[in-house]
C-alpha cells in the first residue's frame, strides 16, 4: 500500500468514526449532541424537552439521523432517572435537574422511550447505529449502554 492510499485510509476512518465526530466514548452523554440536548433540559421545568427528543425520533420519516438519535437516548437516560435507575457517570446537569425535578413518569412515556431505543439501535433505520458498526472496537459497548437503559426502563 502506498503512502497516499495509507493516508487516505487513516483520513476516512478517522472523519467517520463517532467517537472522533463529535463523541468520545459508548456513553448516552458522551457526544456533542446529547450534551448540547442537556442544556435545552436544564432550561425546562417539565418533561418538555424530554417528549420533544422523543419525539424526534418517533416522527423521522424512515431514517433517523445521529443527532436526533443523541438526543433521544440522553432524554430516555433522564426518564431512567426520574424512576431511580439512573446510569453510571450521569453528567451533574442532569443529576441536579432530576433532583430538582422530581417528576412522575407515567407508563406510556416510558414505554415510548423503550421504542425510541429499539429504533436507534436498528442498522436500516438509524445512522447513529451504522456509525457505530463501523467502530466494531466501541460498538458493543454502545449497544450494552442501550440494553441497561432500556432494563432500567422497565
């Protein structure tokens, strides 16, 4: 292999990696986008902002993009949360809103979030889940980060 095509391969794996684009590790708050999501939650006294990234995923015509998919799953994690199953490492911000905001969740917000889960986590149907399959070296990681949620849900 030559030098330019060596390059070239180091450029396209490193730009396309999740955890160099805008992310850092297989954790629901370790990427730009969720932590950004965050402030938009800190900035609520309901579950507003929660519904509302939920919802974007819910409402994505046929693909759902990272971005929406980041978000989604930081809003699934507050849920887990507020039923007092919160996840290990769970940013300040959010653990300071949840204690502040002792809210009930009912039944039905949990079981969309569980959906939201499943929809993310499908390889047809999201780009977050594709970008992790081309990190193999975090991507089991990601994914038992989704299945504890999802049990923490239940």
């Amino acid at each position: 292999m030559s030098f330019r095509s060596l390059v070239s391969l180091t450029l396209l794996l490193f730009l396309s990696s999740p955890v160099l684009a805008g992310g850092w590790d297989a954790g629901p708050f370790d990427n730009d986008d969720a932590l950004d999501w965050v402030w938009e939650l800190t900035e609520s006294n309901d579950l507003s902002a929660v519904e509302m990234a939920l919802d974007g995923v819910l409402e994505s015509p046929g693909y759902i993009e990272a971005p929406t998919a980041s978000m989604a799953i930081a809003a699934a994690e507050v849920l887990a949360a507020l039923a007092g199953n919160p996840a290990e490492g769970l940013p300040d911000d959010v653990a300071g809103w949840v204690k502040a905001h002792e809210l009930n969740v009912s039944t039905d917000m949990t079981a969309k979030a569980r959906k939201v889960i499943k929809l993310v986590a499908d390889d047809e149907a999201s780009e977050l889940a594709q970008l992790w399959a081309d990190a193999p070296e975090l991507a089991n990681a990601w994914r038992a980060s989704l299945e504890s949620l999802e049990q923490r849900l239940q």
